[in-house]
C-alpha cells in the first residue's frame, strides 16, 4: 500500500513539498560551470588531529547518541561484536565499537588484526581511530605500512584502489600524495568522463566512490563533486530509480536491489553497498533536495541492514534524525545525461513496469521477473507516460499525442549530433549524451511525424 506522503517516519517533523520542476533543477544547474575554475591556491595540506576518517566531532557525538538512546543500529552492531560473531571487517568494525563504546578491548582486536592484514583501508581506519591505543612500535609499523603502500605504483587506478590510496594519505597528512590524487587522478581521468558520460564504474564501487569524497573534504576541504556538478547533481534520483521494483527477501532483512547484468540471484553484498553508498551520500549534503529524496527511500526499516558486512555501514552512516522527503513526489522517469543513462518505472509500488538503459543495455522489470532486449526492438515502450524509442541513424515517428509528452530515443551514436524534422517547422540539430540518447517534450500535435537523421560530418 502506498504510504502517506507526509508519513515518511516517526521523527519526520519536515513538511513535505513539490520537488523542483525539471526546469527549475535545470536552471539551477546552469548556475554552476560544467568546467569549474579554482579561483584560489588549493592546499593539500591536512590539518587537526585524529579521527580524520569521517567520524568528525558532530558524527561521533550522532553515534555515541544512538548508543545511549540504545537504538535499533546500535543494538545490531553491539550483539554482534560483543557476541564475538565474524565481522565481515574486523578491522572496522571493531575500530568503531572501540571509538563509539569506548572499550579497549575491541580497540586492540582492531590492532592486532591491522597488524597482520594487507587490506590498506582497514589499516587505515585503525591507525585514524584506535590512537589512543597504539604503542609507540605498533604506530610505526602501521605508518610504515601505509607509507609503502603510497609508495607501490597502485596496480588499478579504479576507484576502490584510489580511495584506499585517499584513505591512507588523508591519516598520514601525505600532501604529495593527495595532490596528485586531486590533480593527476581525479581532475584528469576520472571527472572528464564523469561529464561527457564515457567514465564508467560499477554500482559496487559507488560506495568506494563516496568513502574518497567524504575523505577529501573532510581532509583537505576540497569537494571532488564541483569538477562534474550536473552528474553529481543527477545522481541521487537516479540511484533510486536504478533499484528494481520488486524487494529481495533475505534472512537478516529486505534489500532493494540495483541493476546489474548476467543470469542468477543478485549479489546481495552489492545490494549491501549500494544502500551503504545512499546512506554516505545522503550524509555528505543533507541540505541538498535531491539527497533529502534518497533519505526518504531510506528510512523505511525493513530496509535495515543487519548483517555482518552491512550494519557496520547502516550504523555509521545513517541518521534517524534526518528528515526525508518522500519518493512519491519524483518524477517516473531519470535521464541521467551526463552518465548517459536512463530509467522509467509505472509506478512506486513493487509490482510496478521498470525499464532501465545504459551501455547500450535494455532490460525490463515486470510480473516480477527481470527480462533484457536488444536495441533492434521496433516497437517504442510506454512506461508511466512516457514513450521510448529504439534509435536508428535515420527514423522516423509519430508521437500522435493530444497531451504534452516526454519522450527519448535511445541507442543512437554517442555524444553525435542529429537533425531533428517535424512536419511543419524548421529542422533543428539536436546532441545525443554519452549514452546516445536524445530526450524530447512533444507539444500537443496530431497526426505530425518527426524525422530524425545522424548530422553530416563537417
């Protein structure tokens, strides 16, 4: 059943409003450069002492509330650490028990475990958080480690393997290193082709994603977000419309679960960090509309992860105190331009008709089954309104709508342009996304054709 609009949860106290129109958010887009210019010196220099690692005074005075309130989050977290059940991540688990309940003994488990471990995050986390606990060799030893891992040519520059560089420079104030993390990596690689749509990465590392966005401006007070503001600005509604309909019972609780590719059950650990992800973007702008939409596709506890892998993430993002805006008033439908993707679903409930784009992908979601099709399909798809077509380099259709209606051709040639005919009027040129896909708001117009050709080469 559909939830009332203005119910979203107990601690809701925020009035619920329209979201900005589509051309609104577009005018507030233009607002800012597609290509940033740093108006002053950045430095990269960290300053203040430890944590540095995203528990800052405000979120670890969050966390220690929640275990005085002993909330839901908290309790799973205690009865499985305290139980001494196999965390996932010992190493930040137990790090953060010690940080949040203050008990040693938990804080030299998470040493001992970064001591004989090769995984640099952990290592990380436990040299930020455990301090007060190292002795002046397990300090060195640690610090050794993760200097020469700086040290070592990354065998991957993917998004995992930086942030865990990113982690590691933040702890040690290694200036050189986040430097060209910044400039060489991120401003040259990584946010050209977050703008253009051609940069691609998993839902998997978009949990990796937003640790290394926390980690650097919490560092060094530079938001990585500014070098591709209309993908980060898109985002969010996109994550939401990006889960299939349809929840995935698990033992220790539901998951909605994101699109992904190949046959079988889905990953629930992948399910596990793209919710992980929402909940670190959400706690990255909590002023901002579009997350605020993301904390009300949160918030509901079925939803609660409760695993040994998942809770460590649910407890030390989440906040309960935030209100959220409901779902219920986003649009059916994202075109995420700059990553060139597109989703549509029929409704909000779980039985709802879901259609998702990207890499030149189909797939549907309905009668609880997931189905792919190619892109040779010629017959255009209506979900919710709005109408797709498969693209050719020269086509023809007739929107033969009474209503204004939104409308995409999808699978064309990638950031290509195309001249656009209705019977008529003027022919327009028109630039296909990273994903080769035009968008269109048809006017009222019966019984006119569009023609759409791919534009002569200059």
């Amino acid at each position: 059943m559909r939830p009332p609009a203005t119910a979203l949860c107990p601690y809701d106290t925020m009035n619920i409003v329209p979201p900005l129109t589509r051309r609104a958010a577009l005018a507030t887009l233009t607002a800012v450069s597609a290509y940033p210019q740093q108006t002053q010196e950045e430095e990269f220099q960290v300053y203040g002492d430890n944590p540095r690692l995203f528990l800052n005074a405000r979120r670890l005075r969050l966390l220690k509330r929640e275990r005085e309130r002993t909330s839901v989050r908290w309790m799973q977290l205690e009865t499985l650490v305290a139980g001494k059940a196999q965390m996932a991540e010992p190493g930040l688990a137990h790090a953060l028990y010690y940080m949040v309940a203050a008990n040693d003994e938990f804080g030299k488990q998470a040493i001992q475990f970064a001591l004989s471990s090769k995984d640099i995050r952990q290592q990380a986390f436990v040299l930020d958080w455990c301090q007060p606990l190292l002795s002046e060799e397990q300090s060195k030893l640690l610090t050794a480690k993760l200097r020469q891992a700086l040290a070592t040519a990354p065998a991957k520059r993917d998004i995992p393997a930086m942030r865990d560089r990113a982690l590691a420079a933040v702890v040690l104030g290694h200036k050189e290193e986040l430097e060209k993390l910044v400039k060489q990596w991120w401003r040259k690689e990584v946010a050209p082709g977050l703008r253009d749509g051609s940069y691609r990465y998993t839902r998997e590392d978009s949990y990796a994603l937003f640790e290394m966005l926390h980690a650097i401006r919490d560092g060094i007070q530079i938001d990585l977000r500014e070098d591709a503001p209309r993908y980060f600005k898109e985002l969010p509604a996109y994550h939401i419309l990006s889960y299939y309909p349809a929840t995935f019972p698990a033992a220790e609780n539901e998951y909605r679960v994101p699109f992904y590719d190949g046959d079988g059950e889905p990953d629930l650990r992948v399910a596990a960090l793209a919710r992980a992800a929402d909940l670190a973007m959400v706690a990255f702008d909590t002023n901002a509309q579009e997350t605020q939409f993301v904390q009300g596709w949160l918030i509901h506890d079925r939803f609660l992860m409760r695993g040994v892998f998942g809770i460590v993430y649910e407890f030390l993002w989440a906040n309960p105190y935030q209100p959220g805006l409901s779902y219920y008033h986003l649009p059916l439908s994202m075109h995420a331009g700059a990553a060139g993707r597109l989703a549509l679903r029929s409704s909000w409930e779980d039985d709802a008709t879901w259609f998702h784009y990207a890499d030149r992908k189909v797939q549907f979601f309905e009668e609880g089954r997931r189905k792919d099709r190619g892109l040779n399909s010629p017959a255009p798809v209506e979900i919710g309104g709005t109408i797709v077509h498969f693209g050719r380099d020269e086509m023809k259709f007739q929107p033969a709508n009474a209503e204004l209606q939104k409308a995409y051709v999808i699978g064309l040639a990638p950031n290509a342009r195309y001249d656009v005919e209705v019977d008529d009027e003027e022919i327009v040129e028109k630039r296909t996304d990273g994903g080769g896909i035009l968008e269109f708001d048809f006017p009222p117009m019966q019984d006119k054709s569009v023609r759409i050709k791919r534009a002569k080469a200059e």
